[in-house]
C-alpha cells in the first residue's frame, strides 16, 4: 500500500512532458527516492565521502531535508514508485530556514545581504540527475518546475552553492577567474565565502585565458543560472566532503527573462 500523503502545502499539479513529469514531493517515499538518488549521484558517481552512517542508509541526508520542499523529476515510464524518480532540487523558503535557525548556504557564506533582500527568498541546492537523464529537456523541465514554484509562493530572490568538480584550483582556475570576471553579483546582493573558508576566485589575471572556453566548460546548471540573469558571491569554497568547489549563485526573479517564467506567467496569470 502506497504512504499517505505528508502534511505539506500546496504547491502546484505537475508538468508533463511526454512521459517525464515535475513535482513537489507529497509523500515519504517521494523524499526518500529524492535522497537515495543524490546518494547514488554525490557517493557514488561523484566520489563524496559518506560516513558510516550514510553509507549504511544509502541516503544524502541532512536535517535540512525534514524542513525543505523536494522537487521531483519522474519518470512515468518507469513506474510510479521510488524508481521513477530521476531528477530532484531541493528548495528551501526563509521560513523552513527559520524552522533550522539558518539556511544550509550559510555553513560556506556570509549571505546576510541575501536574507535582508525584501520579499520571499528561495534557497536551491541538492541538485542532481541520473546518469541516463542528463540531457536538455530534463534540465528544461527542472527550470519549468522551479518557475512554477516561484510564481506560486511569489519568490523574490533565488539562490544557493552551486559547485564545479573537484577541489584541485588549477583546474578550475579559468572557469573561477570568469565567473569573478564577468559575473560578480552588484554589491547588495554579494554573498561572500566565509573567512576561514575563502577562496580568491581571481585565479588568473583578466584576458590572460580564453573567457569563451571557460564559459563553455561550466557545468550546465551554472550556465542554467546564469541564463537567468544569475550573478555569483565573492570567493569560492572547497568542499572536500563532496569533491567540489562551490561557488554562491544568486538570481533575481524580476530580472528573469528565460522562456521557462515568460512560459508559467502566460499560463498563470498575473502573479498578483
């Protein structure tokens, strides 16, 4: 028999396209799916380093997971349990912050310019796609489900770590130095890396590198963001947990211009 549905809000009916869907988790086993799946993906796939604890559950979880909203991309095809789940973002309002006493951002960053923004903010991470999934249309269809989400609770101002490969700086260097470079968030909205975890983005000197190659060799949901009018924080973060450098993207809503918002606000009406 199939859980019932947990207490949540709602959000809105999911999106179809074709055979994939988008939603916001309603039942446990939903959640759990989402987990497993960014287990398989940062454990596993990426090279994290589970403790024991987490090794044994076969989960990504945290305390921060009991308070957020899971969006799910599935797979109909699939089924309609737990192994049609392919995509999942997890999103997290001021309030479901409030419930942990911080946003989970806030263990990399100085974001308190981003909480004193006026209006609701959204906090987006966890993200992460199966293997067989990472292609164009499900990153469009994750993109449709946040705007979907952002029109429904009337957010403001999006942002969270998002990260590139790695903890090795040479490697990133051309991609750090262009997002300094060309894509510095304006000062009231400029999250920065916390002290004792700082990293200068400015890796190398402006015009030294090809700026078109490290744009092109961002992962996609960077450029996703950025395609969105996105901006990033001041310094750059070693995550040696999870393998990654994580940097902080920050997105205004009413500066958005991509298809997938024009798209909802057509079919939605006014946000008003």
């Amino acid at each position: 028999m199939m859980a019932e549905p947990i207490g949540q809000e709602f959000h809105f009916e999911e999106l179809r396209s074709g055979h994939l869907g988008v939603r916001v988790a309603s039942r446990e086993w939903e959640i759990r799916a989402a987990q497993a799946l960014r287990f398989r993906v940062f454990y596993d796939e990426m090279g994290a380093q589970a403790d024991a604890a987490t090794q044994a559950s076969g989960l990504d979880a945290d305390a921060y997971d009991a308070v957020a909203d899971h969006l799910l991309v599935v797979d109909h095809d699939r089924g309609e349990g737990p192994e049609s789940v392919v995509g999942t973002y997890r999103l997290i309002r001021r309030a479901a912050a409030g419930r942990i006493g911080r946003f989970y951002s806030a263990d990399e960053y100085d974001i308190s310019r981003l909480e004193a923004f006026p209006g609701e903010v959204l906090e987006l991470g966890r993200s992460c796609t199966d293997v067989a999934y990472r292609t164009r249309g499900t990153l469009q269809l994750l993109w449709g489900g946040i705007a979907a989400y952002v029109f429904r609770h009337r957010i403001t101002l999006m942002f969270g770590c998002a990260s590139l490969p790695g903890v090795e700086l040479d490697a990133n260097a051309e991609r750090l130095s262009y997002l300094a470079h060309h894509h510095m968030a304006p000062e009231n909205l400029r999250a920065r890396a916390l002290p004792q975890r700082y990293i200068p983005m400015e890796q190398l000197p402006q015009g030294s590198y090809d700026a078109k190659r490290a744009l092109m060799d961002l992962p996609p949901l960077i450029k996703g963001y950025l395609r969105l009018g996105g901006f990033v924080g001041d310094g750059a973060v070693l995550d040696h947990q999870f393998n990654t450098t994580d940097v902080c993207v920050v997105v205004k809503t009413d500066q958005v211009t991509d298809k997938y918002f024009k798209h909802y606000e057509r079919q939605s009406g006014p946000r008003g």
